[in-house]
C-alpha cells in the first residue's frame, strides 16, 4: 500500500452541474466514477480532499463586480453544496477557496480549511507527494490546480475518466498542457487499480 498518495476532488458543486448557476456540460457525469475512486481510497485508508468554490456575495471573480462569471457557489447557498449524489466520507478534508473578494481563486492550491490550514501545508505535513486529480472544470479550475501541484512538484494522475470542462476545445488543449507539463492520464478501470 502507498500511503504518500491522496485523492483530490475538484469542485463538484451543485452549481457547476445541471440546473446550476455555471453549468458544465455534463458536470453530474463525474460524480459515479468519482465515487468509485472514493471508495478504493477510503478502503485502503488513503485520505481524500474535496475542494469547493466558497464566494462572498460580492466578489470581483463576478460579472456584476468586474468578473468573467455570474454568482455561483455563494458561501452556504444549495448551489455551493456537494452534488448530493457525492460520497464523500466523513473523513474527507474540505479546502475552500475564492472567499477573498479581490482574487480569482481556481486552484485549489489558494484554498484552506477550516483551521485556516492551506492545502499545500496540509499535503506536505502528511508526507504525500502524488495526487489523483478529478473533478470540474478541466479547462478551469482543474487545470490549474494540475500545474500547481506539479509546480509544487508532486506527482500527478489526471483522472481523464473523472472531469468535465466547460468548452471542448479548451478543455482539450487543458488536458494537452497539463499531460505536457508531466501529468499521467489514468482511469478508473484501466490503470488506478495498479497504484493504489
């Protein structure tokens, strides 16, 4: 058993799935196959970080104060939650990002915990140094915390079976830039199996 490995989920939030306020196309679709990689990482004790979106209301990252993007994951709104259908177990370490109303925040790299811990501390404490990344969205917030990690130089498997982006073209180009710069494409059923 490896234990310098831990699973690290992206965003899956209500509002970035359908019926949310940024929708990605097909965003729910992770979340089955996300599942699948808790549970081999629970069973085998490994730890697992969930990332989420946690804006004030009023924050530059919006359109209606200067942003890209309309509100979406307001801190302690239904679209800020966990897709329901995630199981995530009570163990799971959540790492919020985007609340300072002057800075973007996509990478889960600029998110902390509820200690005020960030993730990077956090990871290094626990002596891991490769990541198993999945989550949405490719062309946004998983592809910057892909190259963060491996800036930070950690070993990275991108769970290409376990993302979804925004644009096809961009996540495409997300996916080549991050494979590029050293990460492994694996999935679930072919290849996660032999690592853990």
């Amino acid at each position: 058993m490896h234990k310098d490995k831990a699973l690290l989920i992206v965003d899956v939030q209500n509002d970035f799935c359908p019926g949310g306020a940024l929708t990605v196309p097909g965003g729910d679709r992770v979340v089955p196959v996300l599942n699948k990689y808790i549970e081999l990482f629970a069973t085998n004790n490994l730890p697992i970080f969930a990332s989420r979106d946690w804006h004030p209301k009023i924050t530059k990252h919006f359109k209606d104060y200067g942003g890209l993007w309309p509100g979406h994951c307001i801190q302690g709104t239904e679209g800020a939650r966990f897709h329901p259908n995630l199981k995530l177990p009570k163990k799971t370490i959540i790492v919020s990002k985007g609340m300072n109303p002057e800075k973007d925040a996509y990478s889960v790299f600029q998110a902390f915990d509820s200690q005020g811990k960030s993730l990077l501390d956090i990871l290094k404490n626990q002596g891991r140094t490769e990541l198993y990344i999945g989550g949405l969205a490719t062309d946004y917030c998983v592809k910057e915390s892909v190259l963060d990690a491996l800036n930070a130089s950690f070993k990275v498997k991108l769970l290409i079976d376990a993302i979804r982006g925004v644009n096809h073209k961009t996540s495409c180009e997300a996916i080549r830039k991050m494979t590029t710069r050293g990460a492994e494409e694996i999935t679930f059923e072919k290849g996660c199996k032999k690592y853990i």
